[in-house]
C-alpha cells in the first residue's frame, strides 16, 4: 500500500522495486520482519550504491531499513535512532516493547530520555503512549508511535523521519550506518518461533528453570516473560492467534548466546509438536 503515496513524498530520485500494488504478492510474503524477504533491497541497495534501503510491509503500517552495505537494520534499534531525532529537541520518555535490546534503553538514558517497557502489540502500545506522555515509541516488529501522531503508528512517518537523519549524516560525511553500528553491542537471536500447543506449561517450564535453579536480576511477567541476567536475557511469548511460542534472546556475546539458546532448547524439546 505504500506504492500509492510513496511516490508523491519522495519523488523519481529513489530506485523503486515492487511498488505496483497486487494482493497476490508476487515478489515475496509482505512481512519484512522476515529478513530473507529484504533479499532484493539488500541487493538494489549494494548493486547501486545507495545510501539506505527502505521496505514496508503490506498495509504500510511498518518499515525496516537497509543499510548502505546491504546489512538488514534489527528494527528495534530504529527505536533508538527515532529517540535521538526527538530527544535533541524535547527530553521525555519513550515506549519501547518487551523484546526491545538493552542497546536502546542504555541509548535512550545516555540521551536523557526515560525508557518504559511495554507488551507487544499497537493497541497496547498507543495506550500506554497516552498513559504516560511518551514522545515516540517503537517495536521490534516495525511499528513506530509517534505522540504528535495521536500515539499512533505510521510506517510512512517513520520513513521520512529515518531519511531526514539518513541525509544529515551524509551532510557531514558519514554514512547511515554509523548511527546503528554504536547499538550493535549484544548478540541477539532474533525471535524464533516454536509449534507447541500446550504454550502454558513450556512456558512454565522455562520460568522454572530460570528463575528458581537460577537467580536472574530481574522478571518481567507483564507479556510472556522476561527474565535477565548480568550478561544476557531471554523473552518468551505465547502467540495469542497461532500454536506458537515465541523466544528472543540476546546475551553479552555469541558465545554466551549460543550456550543459553542450548539450554533453553532443551527445556522445551518435550513439548514441541512433531
């Protein structure tokens, strides 16, 4: 949806690539989230040089981004990136979700902002906007909250925004990558899905494991669950639509993650459906 604007704000400079609209989606599925579907932007972007790549989903409700290497931007760090844009202008807080890197909080105070985490999901997250006064809000999924939007989303907004900070960093020399290169500080799982009907007692197992043989520093149980520890933390979601159990981890280094992802595998090996 977002070929029937796109166009009108941003003009014939920009290469375009699947902008006709057709619901049958023939390129890829519309979920960028997916990072093998930015497969061509990764390479639009690279084969012709371009400062930074752009992708929205299929309403045009969410976007991600491409760096000018071709590297898939982890859409929770544009939260940071949107912090910096208002925060230079108006201290306050800003909503971040439950599966959000410590590498944005830690930004958002380094700031001068006020983080709060929040559960996941738009109408979750607009509320919460409104409850307290947040300035601008993001999601690892790619949606963006905007105070001055009436607390809502908009993939198209966010466009603009990132682009506007895309091109005042060239202005002085540096590429876009230079603003998310400084919150790549954590190796991160991404969030990855199991099919498990009895998503209850899996996660009841994990909370087990982890809270009680473990001592974590800090558990969040407000969506799902996340529980923390000095050099890594995971977050575990039940999907409220589908038979899945959803996971996230991101720890000090790889090395560490690999071993906890192991470790939390394991728990829920005897519950995944075959």
């Amino acid at each position: 949806m977002a070929g029937l604007l796109i166009k009108d704000l941003l003009g014939k400079k920009p290469k375009y690539i699947f902008d006709e609209i057709d619901g049958t989606f023939p390129n890829h599925p519309p979920n960028p989230l997916e990072e093998k579907n930015c497969a061509d932007l990764k390479k639009l972007v690279v084969d012709n040089q371009l400062d930074i790549g752009l992708i929205f989903d299929g309403d045009a409700d969410r976007v991600m981004f491409v760096d000018e290497q071709g590297r898939y931007v982890q859409p929770d760090l544009i939260t940071a990136v949107l912090a910096e844009y208002f925060l230079a202008e108006e201290k306050g807080r800003v909503l971040h979700d439950i599966r959000t890197s410590k590498a944005v909080t830690e930004r958002i105070v380094e700031l001068g902002g006020e983080p709060h985490m929040w559960k996941v999901g738009h109408s979750f997250a607009k509320m919460k906007m409104r409850e307290l006064g947040c300035i601008v809000g993001g999601e690892l999924a790619g949606h963006y909250y905007f105070r001055d939007f009436f607390n809502c989303d908009s993939g198209i907004l966010t466009g603009l925004i990132v682009l506007s900070v895309a091109a005042k960093l060239k202005a002085y020399g540096k590429p876009f990558s230079s603003c998310i290169d400084g919150l790549m500080r954590y190796a991160n799982s991404g969030e990855i899905n199991f099919r498990i009907e009895n998503k209850a007692a899996a996660i009841a197992a994990l909370v087990k494991k982890f809270t009680v043989e473990e001592k974590p520093e800090a558990i969040y149980d407000f969506d799902g669950y996340r529980i923390e520890f000095a050099d890594w933390w995971f977050n575990v979601r039940a999907s409220n639509t589908e038979p899945y159990l959803r996971l996230l981890i991101e720890a000090k280094d790889s090395e560490i993650l690999s071993a906890k992802r192991s470790s939390i595998e394991t728990v829920l090996r005897e519950f995944v459906n075959h």
